[in-house]
C-alpha cells in the first residue's frame, strides 16, 4: 500500500505585503492541484510551548509521493511566484513527512 508523502508548511503572513501575499494565494493553489496536492488542514498557532516565536499558521497538504513534491517546487509557474511568497511572508518554511506506521 502506498502511503501519502505530507508538506507541512509554518507561515507568518507580512502584514507590510498584503498584495504580495494575495497574490501569492491567488495563484499557488492552482499549482498545488496540478501536481496532486490536496490541502488537508490549516491551523491557527495559538502559542510555543518553548517560549519561541510561533508562527501564525500551520497548513498540511497531502500529496502522492515525494516526486510531486519536487514537481511542484520545480514547475518553472511556482518558481516565478517565489519572489511573491517571500515578501507576502515574514517567515515561511516547508517540511516534507510521511506517517510512520509502528
């Protein structure tokens, strides 16, 4: 059986960059779907435990393997909207995980 491979993504949207950030929303979606993301969830961060700074939002996005993974990040459409993800966020990072079965 084929597990699905999940990017999990912390987010703190610029408050300085709101067109940057809509336009960013505007169109990553579209190219998350192409290569067969399916979004699973999105989580308001209401505190760090640890005392660090939270992000503001935790978002889990399910996808068919680590290859459609890579596409999407690779796909020349994603690449030219980098510069619009990194001014629409003050912070942003992306984890690649798959569930463990025990």
């Amino acid at each position: 059986m084929t597990m699905p491979i999940f990017l999990h993504i912390e987010a703190t949207p610029n408050p300085n960059q709101q067109d940057s950030l809509q336009a960013y929303l505007s169109q990553a979606p579209s190219i998350l779907k192409q290569h067969g993301g399916v979004p699973i969830a999105t989580y308001d961060v209401e505190a760090a435990l640890d005392g660090k700074d939270a992000p503001a939002i935790f978002i889990v996005v399910s996808f068919p393997n680590r290859e459609a993974i890579s596409a999407f990040f690779d796909d020349p459409s994603y690449l030219a909207i980098i510069p619009l993800r990194d001014r629409g966020f003050s912070h942003i990072r992306f984890y690649v995980t798959n569930e463990r079965i025990n």
